[in-house]
C-alpha cells in the first residue's frame, strides 16, 4: 500500500438502514443524497437536523427529473443522521467495528463515499451502486476531543448522549465535497453487487474480495490509493460542499 491512504465508504439511506433507497437518474446520474434516520439520540438544543430539512430539495429535485417519487412516510418528522456533512465537510463513525479504519486515516488521507440508488426508471440493475463524494482528511479527532464551537458540524457531535470515542473526521474543504453527479461502479456479478471488473482494473483494486460493495461491514482501502484518484480526476465531478444546494 501507498503511503497516501483511501477507504471506500457505504454510508447512506438503504433497506437496511431506514427501508428506502435514494433515486438515482440512470440517464444522467442526477441523484438525490439522503442520509440515514439518527435513531433514538436526541439532539442537543439547536442542532437538530431532520428528513423535514431537504424535503424541498426532495421535491424539486423530482421536478427536476420529471418524476412523481413518495418520500417515505416513516420518515417524515423524524431526525436524520446527516452523516458524511458536506456543509461542513465532516464525516463521523464509531470507535469499534468498520470505525476502526476511519481511526486509522491521517492528514492526506481520503475517504470516497458511495451508496445504493433506486433507478427511477428502468435499467440493467434493481439497484445503482455509485459513488457521490470525497473527502480528504484535514485531521481527525476524538468526539471528546472537538471543540465546543465545532459540535455542530456532525451527527456525532449534535446528539446529547455522545459516545466520547466516536472519530470526527474534519476535511479539507477545497479538496470535499459531494459529486455534481453520482459515478456508477457498480454491478451484480456472482451473486451480488460488485465494482465492475473494469473499474477495479482502472483503480488498482479494492482490499475486499472480487470487488464486493453489497454490505460495508468492513470499508476496503484502496490498494493503489494515487491511481484511485487519478481515475476521479478523470470523471471531471464537480466538488459541492453543501449537502442539497
């Protein structure tokens, strides 16, 4: 592995994690960024951020696409866990389990977000997998760790019952940010959802089995984390640091 280190992170709303997939338009990779329910935390005074916040951009975002998609009721009136924030380009996790990894990311470091989209019309796969932002490490720090001005700027910080050894990760700005377009990787091959051959060739590979992104427990690192970037570099995506704007 490079010096320079990149984890490919699943983080947003899915089947499992809040029973909806977020539309994608297969034609021109327009797509909407929904994050997952917070759960049962409760927000700190101030900071509570809801599914009622992007509602508009919901909406016109289906205008835009000239289609007539439901927001899922469950969700309505219910918090969010806006997670990565590109607003703020940060990005939090858990000190155990896949948030082992994001523990182990440094200043230079990137991680390259991807989720599962629903077709709004028909196309070769049920589901879109692709990836729609990055972010490059600024520095990461301990929950405990973050300052009292910054608790604002993340899921993790937001919540009253904080977990203290959650990782914030803070990114550089001018090098985040959500893609103007979604970047499709995916592919269903041997059973489930793969990076495409070709895409793993074109990145120097993934450090998981065959490409496979259908679950994250564990977020691969990029084996040739340079050559990754180089391959974005190519796609021409423009870097948005808001979450819906």
């Amino acid at each position: 592995m490079n010096d320079r280190k990149g984890l490919l992170m699943r983080v947003g709303i899915d089947q499992t994690f809040g029973g909806y997939n977020a539309p994608i338009n297969p034609i021109t990779d327009d797509y909407m960024y929904l994050p997952i329910p917070q759960g049962k935390d409760e927000f700190k005074s101030g900071m509570r951020t809801s599914y009622d916040d992007l509602l508009p951009a919901f909406e016109s975002w289906c205008q835009k696409n000239d289609v007539e998609i439901e927001f899922p009721q469950n969700q309505i009136n219910k918090g969010c866990h806006l997670d990565p924030d590109f607003d703020f380009s940060t990005y939090g996790d858990q000190a155990t389990g896949r948030g082992l990894r994001v523990g182990d990311v440094q200043k230079g470091d990137f991680l390259a977000f991807f989720a599962s989209f629903k077709p709004i019309t028909k196309c070769d796969h049920n589901l879109i997998y692709a990836l729609y932002g990055i972010m490059v490490v600024d520095k990461v720090l301990k929950v405990k760790d973050v300052p009292v001005k910054d608790l604002y700027m993340n899921a993790h910080t937001r919540v009253k019952n904080t977990n203290d050894d959650h990782w914030v990760v803070f990114g550089n700005p001018l090098l985040s940010g959500r893609f103007s377009n979604a970047i499709p990787i995916g592919e269903f091959r041997n059973g489930s959802y793969r990076v495409k051959k070709e895409i793993l060739d074109e990145w120097g590979d993934i450090g998981v089995k065959d490409g496979f992104i259908q679950r994250s427990v564990c977020p691969p690192w990029f084996t040739q984390p340079e050559q990754f970037l180089k391959w974005l570099e190519s796609k021409q995506v423009k870097l948005i640091n808001s979450n819906w704007k």
